[in-house]
C-alpha cells in the first residue's frame, strides 16, 4: 500500500525538522502521495497538513518545501476540513472499495 511509508517519513522529519535536505526529500514524497486523492485521507488523518506548516514556518527559504508543503495543504483542505467537522474523512477519495 502506498501509504505504508507516511509514518516513517513523518517520523524523519519531526526528528531532524531542523535538516534541512531531509525535510525538503520529505516534502516531496507527500507531495507524490498527495497527488493521488485516494491517499489524501490517509494523509490528512496522519497529521500531514499540522506537519507542514511548522516545516513551512522552520525553512522559510527552502523552495521546495515551501511550494510542496503549501500545495499538500491545499490539496488536503477538504479532508482536513471535514476531520475538524467531525466527519472523519473516510468516505472521502476512497472509490467505494477497500485497500
């Protein structure tokens, strides 16, 4: 499964946040899974959009994080959205079937 990697990467980058190089590699594997909207469930659900914003807030200048991660979050606003309002995302990008 695809998603099989997100909490190994999230865990890298929250424990070399300040690594620059890792967290930019980070920022583009999400944004791989990210494109893929059956993923954005599973990727909202994982804490992914809380994760990059502080990345975006610790490397201001790093371009690759700041277009990945600001592109991620908008692409799972409508995930994030309906996990805040309760509705737990899961219908959302599944396809009617199950991994």
């Amino acid at each position: 499964a695809y998603g099989e990697p997100v909490p190994f990467v999230l865990a890298a980058m929250e424990t070399f946040a300040a690594h620059e190089a890792l967290v930019n590699r980070g920022c583009l594997v999400l944004h791989n899974l990210a494109l893929s909207e059956p993923n954005h469930a599973l990727l909202a659900r994982a804490g992914v959009p809380r994760l990059l914003a502080r990345m975006l807030a610790l490397h201001p200048k790093e371009p690759v994080v700041q277009e990945s991660a600001t592109g991620i979050i908008r692409r799972l606003a409508h995930v994030t959205e309906a996990l805040q309002r309760g509705g737990g995302g899961a219908a959302v990008g599944v396809g009617g079937g199950s991994a």
